[in-house]
C-alpha cells in the first residue's frame, strides 16, 4: 500500500487540482458521497486532478485527516456508480487510477480522474447534458450554462468546424479583392499548378471555400469559405460573434492607448485573409532580430518572423468562432499575446511533443498551408517554443481557459537570465542568490520579470519534475526570499512588500478587458484599451432587452416592507457621515476603475482576496488624500 503525508497531498494540490471529501457516512465507517460525481464531471470537463476521499480541506490549501473505516464498501459503490449510465455518462477510470492509500495511521482513496477527451466531452451527471454537465475553476465545481454544453457537444460531434455549407450564401458574400489577393499569392507559390486554370467558383471548390451538397443538390459557400473571403457584413450574419482585434502599444505593461490598431470597424474587409496580410506586416515590423545571409542576399524570415507567423496562423485556425470571446492580438516592445475564443483540443504537452494535430477549423489550415504560410499539420507549437529557444527568450507561456473558453500564448522577447536581473537579484539577495539552485534562481528571475510566478508558469520553463518544483518554492518561502498567497493551483509566489500592487495591477487589467468586450470575457495579464462612448449601444433597441423581460410587478422583486429596516436609525448613519457636496467625494474615472476590478474578478467567478481588496482602496486613498480626509467613511473601508 502506497503511503502519502498530509505535507505531501499539500505539495500535489499546488501542481494539479485536487478534491478532498471527508466520506465518513453517517455511521463514520466510510460513504461514497452525493457529490462526487459532480466533482469526477467537473474535473473531467476541465483539466482532470486527483480526488482524496477521507480527507477533509478547511480552509482552502489546508487538509485533515479523517480516514475511511472500510474502503471496500466505498469503493464497491464507486465501481457501481461509474458503470450506471443512469448516474454518469461515461467511465473513465481504470484499476490503476484507483487505489487505497496509507496517510499517517489511516486509510484514503485516492482517485485520479483524467481528462477527457474531446470526443467524450462533456462528461455529465445523470441522462442530461444540458443539467448534469459540471466544470472547476479555482473555487471548486460548477453546473455549465446551456450554451457552453452545446458548444461541448458540437465539439464533440463536428471534427471539422468550418466546413458546414452555408445556405444562400454565394458569390455576393465574398470580397473579390480578398480572393484575387489570394490567387495571385497561390500562383506565386505554385506557379504550375492546374487549379490556376480554373474560375473562382472551382477553385474555390477546390481549396475547401465552396461545397456542393450531392444529397440535396444545394451550394454555397463553406464557413471557411466566408471566413477567409467574406464581406463583414456576410461575415456576422453568419458567425455572429466574430471579431478580429489587432492592438500595438507604446511601452511594455503600460496602460496608454493603443498607438496602431485593427478591428472588425467596418473600414476594410474584415475576413481572416485581409487581417492576416494587415497584421503580419504590423508584427513583423521595427522587430529587434538581425538578419541572415544567404550567400549576398538578404534573407529576412529570420526563426522570430517563422514563429510569430505560425503563432498568428495558429490562432486563426484553432479559434472556435461560435465562442463569445474574440481573437486577439496585442503587441508590446517586449511581447506579444495572442488570444482565440476556445480552449485546446489537445493536451498542452501533446501540443508541446507536436506531431499530433486535431486542428478545430482544416479547410482554414489547408487554404493557408496551399500558399505556403503554414507547415505540416503538428508542427506549429513545436515550432514557435523551439525558434524563441533559439534566441535564448524565456520560454512562450501557452494555457487555456474556461469560462470563457479561450486560449492563450504569451511570447516574450526577455532573456531567460538577462545579465540585468541578475544583477538586480544579487543586489537583493547578495551572495545566497548564487547559491541558489537554477530553478530557484529562474523562479526570483520570473518574479523580478513577471512580476509573480506560479507552479505552471515555472514548469513551463524547466524539466524538473513538479514535485521538486514544489520544494523549491517552498523552500523559498521558508528562507524568506518570497512571500506566497492563494491555495492549491492558485497559488503565486511575489517578493515580500510587493504583493499587493502585482495582484491589484492585475484585476484592474481584467477589469478594462471585461468592459472592452464583455462581462464574461477577459484576457488575463493583457491591459486593454480603455472604454469610450464609441463602444456603447447607439440606442436602446441594440440593448437586447425589452418591456417584457423586466419583472411585471414589484412582486416579483422577492422583498417586501419587512425586509427594510424598520427606520433610519437601522442604517447607522447620518448626514453628518456623508460629504457635503459631491466634490468631497474625489473619485476620478480612475479610481472608480481600480473599485470595479473587484467586482470585474467576482462577476468571473474569481476571488479577490482582502489583501488585494484593502490594497485597492489604500491606492485609490492615496491618490487622493485631501478628498478622503473629509470623507472618514472612504477611509473606514480602507481599513476593513
């Protein structure tokens, strides 16, 4: 029998997600409870993890020991539940992923649920989809909406995405410069080509644009079809929810306005091709890489330019264009990001390992691949980490997301030990710092570049296995290098005394993100362009929103006189606490920004602690001493 400590579940629950039930039953001898299988759905439909069963998690990253009494009773009941379709869509689990384990002087069950795959996504609870369906996030399970079941659904039946014919749309639709753009390029690349003789409607047949349904004689346009060469206005008539925003800013991590931008605004054509040919020219240019020599000429396709062509090509390819979060692409003097709605269809390190492709959207890939902007179905990511390796950058950061699905890549062009942080961390440290083991010293490196890190983001840069990626953090908090805050996998490690300003920079970015695009959306660690009057409906009719959805009478408000205070006196205060006018109030567009991140993290099913809560107010107090100062009850939240 394996044997684990309580120290030892702690250092797992940092690496991946970890469920912890206490499962004594009512007579303590041990009881499979209720709501397993809506944590084994929730893990399975997000990332996997490991459920501990006999063991207790108060408070949060914090575990008891309760023990199960008699395993085999729990365990028969796991094995019955698990092969009733009547109680959960699928069995995942194998004899090995079960077993009971020695903590201390008792026995638990440690069960490791795997991810599943796309094809059997979403694992649900009872014979209905749409109500039994759960996904975790940092605070635990939750029942998926409707839509996000759906979209599952399609991911599991559709292989291919895009290459559904769309009725009544034809010729109309298509921007004939986009598509005269791309035969001339498809001619450069392949001069002797036969697809060259044929007119626009065969060869766009031919490359995956155009189908003809032979059951019911009906044809159109595919969706990669209208995506690559549509009109905007075919375009969101088709995919409602399509965007395409490009943004270039002036300074790393800054919070000014963008200073280049594109944008599904109705100025240009708006399909993938013409953002594609507008955008790699904007990544590409002023880029501080030197150039190759191939005999005398110059050979300007250096690895960096390769690597941000698949990392802008990969984005268009596997985006999911039913999501509501839009493609994204933003760049810094010292990084790019690139977002796509929908999270990976395959594992990060099958993606990683390459050789394997499950690509969402293959006629875009095969249109793009024919004129030679994409190679060999696999070999992207493989690719894109391999070139940054090459100029010695820190590794690309690539996650996915759910709620709202979305995938992310993050490159930066910093050295993995630039001599500068070094020499910073030595002047910080002193002499320990050399002492050091290379991944301690990576991680204070990642912390003075980063501004935090995390278990993932450290993996992601090293070899080591995870659990001694563990010791290492934690042996850095225990010598007082770092301070760390948040449990399990939501945990990240800071230099002491700067914390708070991190996180807070951090949900106030989210915040501007939420209100650029929507309340559900937001690209983590990515400043957005501020909102403007030009984002707002331009009447109410474009609210969505009409009489009948407001509630018909003050019933149905669910209170009543008796839930109100019974007088004044109840609300403790005066007019004596408030200010005298609305100047004393002293909050500018700012301020109130820095208030709303917190509402902007909850509103996500995030979790602002009260250390970023206090720290927000405390910036926002001191940018404005003299207001506050004449207002006690702005300070007295501050010192909640």
């Amino acid at each position: 029998m394996a044997s684990l400590s309580i120290l030892d579940i702690e250092e797992l629950a940092e690496g991946c997600d970890v469920e912890a039930k206490r499962a004594s039953g009512r007579d303590g001898q041990g009881e499979l409870p209720k709501s397993f299988f809506e944590s084994y759905s929730a893990m399975a439909n997000t990332y996997g993890g490991v459920i501990f069963l006999g063991i207790e998690e108060k408070p949060k990253g914090k575990f008891s020991l309760t023990g199960i009494a008699v395993p085999d009773r729990v365990l028969k009941t796991l094995w019955d539940g698990l092969n009733n379709r009547q109680q959960i869509s699928i069995n995942l689990l194998t004899d090995k992923m079960v077993e009971v384990i020695a903590v201390q002087d008792k026995q638990v069950i440690r069960i490791a649920v795997p991810r599943a795959k796309r094809s059997q996504r979403p694992v649900y609870v009872g014979q209905n989809p749409l109500t039994g369906s759960y996904r975790r996030n940092y605070e635990g399970d939750y029942l998926c909406d409707e839509e996000t079941v759906k979209r599952m659904l399609a991911e599991q039946v559709e292989e291919v995405r895009d290459a559904r014919l769309l009725e009544n749309y034809g010729f109309d639709d298509i921007d004939p410069n986009t598509l005269k753009a791309y035969r001339n390029q498809f001619k450069a690349t392949k001069p002797d080509h036969p697809w060259l003789d044929q007119d626009d409607k065969e060869f766009l047949q031919s490359i995956g644009g155009w189908l003809r349904d032979r059951q019911t004689g009906k044809e159109g346009l595919t969706v990669a079809g209208l995506l690559m060469f549509g009109k905007l206005p075919s375009i969101l008539e088709g995919v409602p929810h399509y965007v395409v925003d490009y943004q270039e800013r002036p300074e790393p991590r800054t919070e000014a306005r963008w200073v280049d931008r594109v944008t599904t605004d109705g100025t240009w054509s708006g399909n993938l091709y013409d953002f594609y040919r507008r955008v790699i020219q904007k990544l590409f240019s002023d880029l501080k890489v030197p150039f190759k020599l191939k005999g005398a000429k110059r050979v300007d396709d250096t690895p960096v330019h390769e690597a941000l062509r698949e990392a802008l090509i990969n984005t268009l390819i596997h985006a999911d264009y039913t999501g509501r979060v839009p493609i994204q692409i933003i760049k810094l003097p010292d990084m790019f990001l690139f977002r796509n709605p929908g999270v990976m269809r395959l594992p990060l390190e099958d993606a990683l390992q390459g050789g394997t492709s499950d690509c969402r959207n293959r006629k875009l890939q095969k249109m793009f691949q024919l004129i030679g902007f994409s190679d060999q179905a696999g070999s992207g990511i493989p690719k894109i980490y391999w070139n940054w390796k090459r100029e010695h950058w820190r590794s690309p950061d690539l996650l996915d997301k759910v709620e709202p699905d979305q995938t992310i890549l993050r490159m930066l062009m910093v050295n993995v030990l630039p001599e500068e942080t070094l020499k910073e961390l030595d002047e910080r440290f002193g002499s320990s710092f050399r002492e050091l083991s290379h991944d301690q010293q990576l991680a204070l490196a990642t912390v003075a570049i980063e501004g935090k890190v995390t278990h993932t983001r450290l993996k992601s840069m090293t070899t080591t296995h995870p659990h001694d990626l563990t010791k290492a953090l934690c042996a850095l908090v225990k010598d007082g290098l770092l301070g760390s805050a948040g449990a399990t996998r939501g945990t990240f490690y800071f230099f002491l005394g700067e914390a708070s300003d991190a996180e807070v920079d951090l949900v106030a970015q989210s915040y501007r993100l939420v209100e650029q695009t929507s309340p559900d959306d937001f690209f983590s660690e990515l400043i957005a362009d501020e909102t403007t009057s030009d984002d707002l409906p331009s009447s109410s009719d474009d609210l969505g929103l009409s009489s009948d959805d407001l509630p018909s009478s003050s019933d149905d408000l669910g209170l009543s006189s008796d839930d109100l205070s019974s007088s004044s006196d109840d609300l403790g205060l005066s007019s004596d606490d408030l200010p005298s006018s609305s100047d004393d109030l002293g909050l500018s567009s700012d301020d109130w920004e820095l208030l709303m991140a917190i509402a902007a993290t909850v509103r996500n099913k995030g979790k602002v602690s009260t250390d970023i809560a206090v720290a927000i107010c405390v910036r926002t107090y001191n940018s404005k001493p003299k207001s506050f100062s004449s207002n006690s009850a702005h300070y007295n939240l501050c010192s909640l």
